[in-house]
C-alpha cells in the first residue's frame, strides 16, 4: 500500500515515483549532460565552507560538483530512489554531502539559511513555479547566489517532450517546465528577488546508436522507462519508431551526437 510522505506535496507525488524508476541507472543520464552541470556548477562558484543547497538533486551529480570546492552541501529531491543512489555515490565526498527527501514548493529550511542555491534541470518541474521560486529566494540569503539550468522552449529537448506527451496521452502540466529556460519567463518569477543574468549554452552527448540510446533512456529516465513500461506491444513499437526517428537527426559516421539547449539563469540575492 503506497503511503503519502507528508514531506512531499500531493500533486508532486506521481512524479516523484516516476522520476524514481530510473534508481542509480539515472546517474548514466547525468554523465550525458555533465558538461551542463558543470557549467551550472562552475558559475555559482561556491567557495570553502558556505552552505549550498541543491534542490532536486537526482542523483546528486550537481552537489558532488559544488562539493568539489570545499562548500557544506544540502541536497533534496522527492524521489527517494535517486537519494539513495546519491547517498551512495556520494560517500566518499569531503565535507559530507547531506541528503534528504523534500519538496521544492516547501523546503524544510529556514529562512536566509543558504549562501547559495543549485538547481540543475530539477527545480523546472515543480507543478507551482511561482511557489517554487518563492522557496529558492525564502532560504536564500542577501547577496546570496542562485544558480538554475533548465532545457531551453523550442529546443531539441523541447521536441523530444513532445514526443513522450504524445505517447503519454496526459494532461499537460499548468505551467511548461520550459519556462525556466526563457529569460522573460524566469524575470517574472525571479526577478523581483535577484537580480538576474542568462547564458545560453548546448549539451553535446554521444551515444553508439539509436539502440544504445534507447537502451539508454528506457534503463534510467524515469519518464522514458514508465512510458515504455504502459503501452501494449503496439504502443512501444510507435513509440520506439518516434523515437528513433527523433535521434537519426543527430547521426554522424561515429554515431550518436545529440545536442541539447539550455539556460543557465545566474542570481545575485536583493
């Protein structure tokens, strides 16, 4: 019997089970899109000994880069699968990463807690992006510095969306995730906190073959995989075909070359 986890709100509780069907499987689809994390990572530019929070961590491939300098990481997510994939893969940083399960519509944090804040591709798919944003700029402190990349509208990821709502048949969400990545958009939910500044940037991955892609992303993308795992026999061919046809565009002589959009939004705390 599923029990709600009062830490996670309702309307997030669906995808928080489907984000978790990926497990550590989804640390692969963090190491397509490093260079998009580091970029992320590298502008924030924590320092030694600040306290920074990850929200939406995954399976913590951002925290373990902000890490890397020395900062105090706090890393959230509402799937408790890829937490306990983070915890794992994390055990050998220094300081110690802390992780737990929360919501990024109510972080369980006080407020001005965090010198800076890191959201790499997670915080875009909270359903309430006012409330979410009002949560990043809460548990922030003045001159703190927020550091958020999200998949760009109109991009290569913005196509590949379409395809899976397609197949899906659901609703779609009261807000597009993609809004984080249009600089008007994120001015209107962020703005009045930070001031703002955008850099533009593509993620370049490699993968053999349309084969080993989708063997890919039905292994550790939790939306992928809980899609495949729904359709009849019938339904996962027409899938399959899309999705295919979607990744021939990036075929070179040595394989896969897909490239991905996205923005990074850079934040100083007012």
């Amino acid at each position: 019997m599923h029990t709600a986890d009062p830490k996670i709100l309702p309307h997030h509780e669906a995808a928080a089970r489907m984000w978790g069907q990926g497990g550590r499987h989804y640390d692969d689809v963090s190491f397509a899109i490093s260079d998009a994390l580091a970029h992320a990572a590298q502008r924030l530019n924590a320092g030694e000994g600040q306290r920074i929070l990850d929200v939406a961590t995954g399976t913590g491939w951002s925290a373990r880069n902000v890490a890397r300098r020395g900062a105090h990481v706090t890393a959230v997510d509402i799937a408790p699968e890829l937490l306990s994939a983070a915890e794992e893969l994390s055990a050998h940083v220094r300081p110690p990463i802390v992780f737990q399960r929360a919501d990024a519509e109510r972080l369980p944090f006080p407020s001005a807690h965090f010198d800076g804040i890191i959201s790499t591709f997670g915080v875009m798919f909270a359903l309430d992006q006012a409330q979410a944003a009002a949560e990043l700029a809460r548990v922030c402190c003045g001159g703190g510095r927020l550091c958020i990349a999200a998949w760009a509208p109109g991009g290569s990821v913005a196509d590949f969306f379409g395809l899976i709502a397609k197949h899906a048949q659901t609703p779609s969400p009261p807000a597009s995730p993609l809004n984080w990545g249009n600089p008007v958009e994120v001015e209107k939910l962020l703005g009045n906190a930070f001031s703002l500044n955008f850099e533009p940037g593509v993620s370049d991955a490699f993968h053999e073959s349309t084969e080993d892609i989708w063997a890919w992303y039905t292994r550790g993308f939790g939306p992928l995989k809980q899609l495949a795992g729904s359709l009849d026999p019938a339904g996962l061919r027409a899938l399959r075909a899309d999705i295919d046809g979607y990744h021939r565009h990036y075929e070179t002589p040595l394989g896969l070359h897909v490239k991905r959009e996205y923005l990074v939004t850079i934040g100083t705390r007012k």
